[in-house]
C-alpha cells in the first residue's frame, strides 16, 4: 500500500456528498489537500475544520469547473509549493430532472453536458500537464454506473457519464507511456445532495429516492477511492463499480415497502 502521506490532493466539488467525504477521508490519510468548489464560504467551513482535527496543509479557493478560463488561471497562480499535484479527483458533477426526453428542460441539458463533461476536460487539461512532465500521477473520476447502463428518463444524465467513460479509457490510452493512472469509480446510488440537486430543489423527491433499501454513504465511495489511491504505484485501478447490496443494475433496485 502507497502512502498517501504530504501528497498533494486536488479535488473538485467538495462542499457536499461525494467530494466532501473524499476530502475527509484523505485528509485522514495525511494528504495534503487543495479542495474547491462554487460555495466558497463553505469550501473555507471545510478548509479550517480539516486543519484544526488533522495536521495538514490545505488550499481551498473557488472553482467553476464550467469556466476554462477561471479553471486555468487558478491552476496557473496556485503558490509554488501547490504546483505540484499528485492526484487529481474529478467529484464535480449534477443531474438535472428527471423525466422523458420530450418533456425535458433544455437548461438542463446544458447544465450537465457543461459540468460533467466540459468541466471534467476544463479541470484534467489544466492538471495533466505538470503530470506528464513529472511522468507521474493519478487522476480518478467520479463517473457512474449510468455511464454503463442508460435508464428511461435519464438521457442526458446517462450520455455524459458515458462520456465521462469513454474520456476515461481514452485518456488511460494517451498516458500509458508516461506514468500516470487514470481510474474511474462508478458508483451506483450514493445518498448525498445529488438527487435535491436533480429534482430542482424537491425534499420530498429527492427522499424517495433512498427509500426502502440501504443506499451507499459517500464515505463508502470515499473508502474505494482511498482504495484505489493507495495501490502501488504499477496497479492501476482502471474501473470499480459500486451498488448498495440492494441494487443490481441501473434499473433494478430492491426496495421493501
Ligand atoms: N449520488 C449518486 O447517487 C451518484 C451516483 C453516481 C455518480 N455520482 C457522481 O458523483 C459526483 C458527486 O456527486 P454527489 O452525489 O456527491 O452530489 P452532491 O452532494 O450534489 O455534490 C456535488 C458537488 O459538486 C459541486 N459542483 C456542482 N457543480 C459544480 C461546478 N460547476 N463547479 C464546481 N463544483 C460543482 C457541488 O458544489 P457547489 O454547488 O458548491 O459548486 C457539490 O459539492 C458527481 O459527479 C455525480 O454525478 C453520484
């Protein structure tokens, strides 16, 4: 097993669910941890609560990940001693709606084809530079078991975690030669922020999703990922799926009533 001790950890989206309870988790492994997200102020909540129960260095900042731009120029004047990234976690990502095609809202679309597409390239282009000049790294996405499997009313939704796939395996082919794993973990359902996300806001849609089963945590996904992180360095964890025990594929879910 790699330490992960003083690595330096980039991850995107970590104001909730998922990227929160990475963070978490490698700041218990004694990484130090460059954490982003749209909310800042809860980014520098998390920022100062990590530093004050682990001994760690932490840079937190604000990051759209839809916007190159501001994606590069936080990148570019990061302080010299956070240049150097090690691994990179691509958490960032939304589903917006869920319903038929053609009842859909277009906004939507834009969205999610912007976040976990767009945002996905945005943040790996800024990072993998210095990688493959260091010829090492790590950069593991957050894709999706709906990046396997489409499921009815969840078109756009399933067509950028396919993407998210196939970037994924593309990528691994692009870097084989120079030292750098690129992983992906697609979980199934996960309970976090995700589906209030998705239903625009709806509690009570959104806590129908994880009724009647138990959901995978976030802390779940972050253990895998810990898992993943922490092979040695000629193991490359190319894909893990993860369901909860009562899931078995995108559409069949067991749920008791
Ligand atoms: N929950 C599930 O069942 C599930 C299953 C499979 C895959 N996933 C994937 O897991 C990842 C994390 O989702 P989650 O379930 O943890 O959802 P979540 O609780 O809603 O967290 C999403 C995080 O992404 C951030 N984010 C959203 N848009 C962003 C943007 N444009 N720029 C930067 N950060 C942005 C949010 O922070 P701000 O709002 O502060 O920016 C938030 O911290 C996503 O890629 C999702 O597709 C989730």
């Amino acid at each position: 097993m790699e330490s992960l001790k003083g690595k330096k950890v980039f991850i995107t989206g970590v104001t909730s669910g998922i990227g929160r309870s990475c963070v978490y988790a490698f700041a218990k492994e004694g990484a130090d941890l460059l954490i982003s997200a749209r909310r800042k102020s809860l980014v520098d909540e998390i920022a100062d609560d990590i530093r004050k129960k682990f001994n760690i260095n932490v840079y937190s900042f604000q990051l759209d990940v839809i916007k190159r731009k501001d994606v590069d120029n936080a990148v570019k004047s990061l302080p010299a001693e956070w240049k150097r990234i090690d691994i990179l976690i691509n958490n960032a990502g939304m589903g917006r709606g869920m319903v038929k095609f053609y009842e859909d809202n277009p906004d939507g679309w834009e969205e999610m084809i912007d976040t976990n597409i767009k945002g996905l390239l945005n943040v790996t282009n800024a990072i993998i530079h210095q990688m493959i000049e260091r010829k090492d790294g790590h950069i593991i996405n957050i894709g999706s078991i709906a990046g396997h499997e489409a499921y009815p009313r969840g078109a756009v939704y399933c067509a950028t975690k396919h993407a998210v796939a196939a970037i994924t395996k593309s990528l691994r082919m692009d870097v084989m030669d120079k030292n750098i794993r690129i992983s992906t973990i697609d979980p199934g359902l996960v309970q976090t922020g995700f589906s209030k996300v998705r239903f625009y806001g709806d509690e009570e849609k959104a806590n129908a999703v994880y009724k009647g089963y138990t959901p995978l945590s976030p802390d779940d996904i972050a253990d895998a990922v810990i898992y993943i992180a922490t092979r040695p360095k000629h193991v490359n964890i190319a894909q893990m799926v993860v369901f909860p025990t009562a899931q078995a594929s995108s559409i069949h879910v067991h749920k008791e009533s």
